[in-house]
C-alpha cells in the first residue's frame, strides 16, 4: 500500500493548495479585503502608469522607476491573487503541477526585482540631493533603460534554479499544500529526498540578494542623510527630505511584512500556521496596494495631475 502511494505522488499531475488552514470557515470573509485590496492595487498602479505616461513634466528617471515598480506591483498581484479568490470563492483548489511551478517562478522573481527597483530608487534620491547639478547627466534615458535591464536580468535569473530544483525532487509524501499559493519553501517541504540544495539556495538568495540590496538602500540614505542635515536652512532641509518620503514609505512597506515573515517562520515554532500564511500573503498584497496611494499623496506632482484628470 506504501508503495502505492509513493508512486502515486512522484511528479504528482496538480497540487492541492488548502487556501488558509484552520480559517477555511472564514474564507468568504477573508475574500472581501483581500479582494478589495487587489482592486485598490490595479487600479492604482494603471493610474500611476497613466500619469505618468500621459504627463511630459513627469519623463524622468525617478517617474521611470515608479513606472517598473507599478508594473512589478501589477504582476505580484495578479499572479496570486485570481487563484486564492477563487479558491475563497469556489472551492477551487487544484492547480497544475506546471503552473505551480511557473506561479512559483513569477513570485520570486518579481520579488526581487521590485527590491532592485528601490535600490535603483534610491540611487536615484542619493544623485538628486547630493549631486544635484549633474543628475541629469548621470542619469539618463540611456543609463535608466540599462538600470532597469539589470534589475529584471536579475530577478529572472537569480530565481531560475528555484522552478528547476523543484521539478526535480521526487514528491511521495502528499500533493497538499497548506498555503494560499505556491511558496517555493511549501513546494519543498512536501519532497521527500534531499532537498538541502533548495533550502540553502533559497537562504542565498535572501541574504545575499535582499541583503545586499537593503545594504545599498541603508547606505544610499546615510549620505543622503548627511547632505540634508549640512543644509543651512531648516526650510531647505525640510524640502530635501520631503522628496525622499515616497520613497522610504515604500521601501518600509516592502521590507517590513518580508522581514516579519522570515523571523516568524525561523523562530515562532508555537505561532500557528494561519497567521504565518496571513503574513505571507500581506508581504504580497500590502505594497502593490500602499504603493500608489504612497506615491499620489506624497508627490505634488502625480497629486496635481490626478486632481486635473478627475475634476475635468
């Protein structure tokens, strides 16, 4: 019987994605902010691309990667959040084995490259305050185009191994995943040879591509920072740091739910398996969502334009 069933679940066909164990009774509910939520965050993110592509005054680099981010948000949110309402919504649980993987691929992927997009953001800010006579000229259209290669060069590449090293465990254990989605960590946890390659590499990939990008972030606004405060007037510094607000909103929306999440599954053992679930999700909706309302309230400029296009 043993046997069995091991054959039966080797490269298994379709998954089994539980939605939110233990909250199945509260599923229906659960839908309506996550649904309003994803709503908010398309949205908002076709607004912001709208804006800017339709605005001339906002054709630079620092609108330009608004523009990757709105679109990075745009793909996060759609590539997770169809499937986990419908299976709130309709008891509509399988997904294919293929699909998991590609779902997998597209999450991480773009996971990290909107955290290269706001090391790039943040370049950007570090050039505006503390060299802002030859930011035009360091950044241009040419240099903007080839930062944004990077980062998705990047993000595809660096999560390439994830999809790959999970086709290839052999799955004997059970074809149920208890998560919302296909979190390449869930994946793994449900082969039964030798998947140490997997979970080191993951561990790679947050410490040394996270890491290292919120390491640059950090030391962007230390000099950014210290140019501000050498400014003789208050006023002066007050608007210095005014542009950078956006920005540090976003990238603390972003940072903050990733963090939480990797110290609840390393160190909360007793933390039960809905709310680690609830805090993974929240890492994937939260931003897409705060984002352009963050940057159409903080930015005079987007604030304005979006004030003309919904009073005419």
């Amino acid at each position: 019987m043993s046997d069995s069933n091991k054959t039966d679940f080797t490269n298994p066909s379709t998954f089994i994605l539980l939605g939110i164990p233990g909250l199945e009774a509260a599923h229906v509910w659960i839908s309506i902010p996550f649904s309003t939520m994803y709503i908010i965050a398309v949205l908002g993110n076709f607004i912001i691309l709208f804006i800017v592509k339709t605005e001339p005054s906002l054709h630079g680099p620092m609108y330009y990667f608004l523009c990757m981010l709105a679109v990075t948000d745009l793909v996060l949110s759609t590539s997770t959040r169809p499937k986990m309402l419908s299976i709130f919504w309709f008891n509509s649980r399988e997904i294919d084995f293929s699909s998991c993987l590609t779902q997998m691929y597209f999450i991480h992927s773009f996971l990290v490259m909107e955290s290269g997009i706001f090391v790039a953001m943040a370049y950007d800010r570090y050039v505006a305050i503390c060299d802002p006579l030859r930011h035009s000229t360091i950044l241009t259209n040419l240099v903007v185009a080839k930062i944004g290669l990077a980062v998705v060069l990047r993000g595809g590449m660096v999560v390439l191994p994830y999809p790959f090293l999970a086709r290839q465990w052999p799955y004997c254990r059970t074809n149920i995943i208890p998560h919302s989605y296909c979190a390449h960590i869930a994946v793994v946890k449900l082969a039964c040879g030798d998947t140490r390659v997997s979970s080191y590499y993951g561990l790679f990939v947050v410490l040394c591509v996270r890491g290292l990008d919120m390491i640059f972030i950090a030391v962007s606004y230390i000099q950014i920072l210290r140019a501000i405060f050498s400014l003789p007037t208050k006023d002066a510094r007050l608007k210095a740091l005014g542009t950078c607000t956006s920005h540090l909103c976003a990238i603390l929306t972003f940072y903050i739910p990733v963090l939480f999440s990797s110290l609840t599954h390393r160190f909360g053992q007793n933390v039960p398996l809905h709310f680690h679930i609830l805090v993974a999700n929240m890492y994937l909706l939260v931003p897409p969502t705060l984002n352009p309302i963050i940057y159409g309230v903080r930015t005079k400029q987007i604030r304005g334009r979006l004030l003309r296009l919904f009073t005419h």
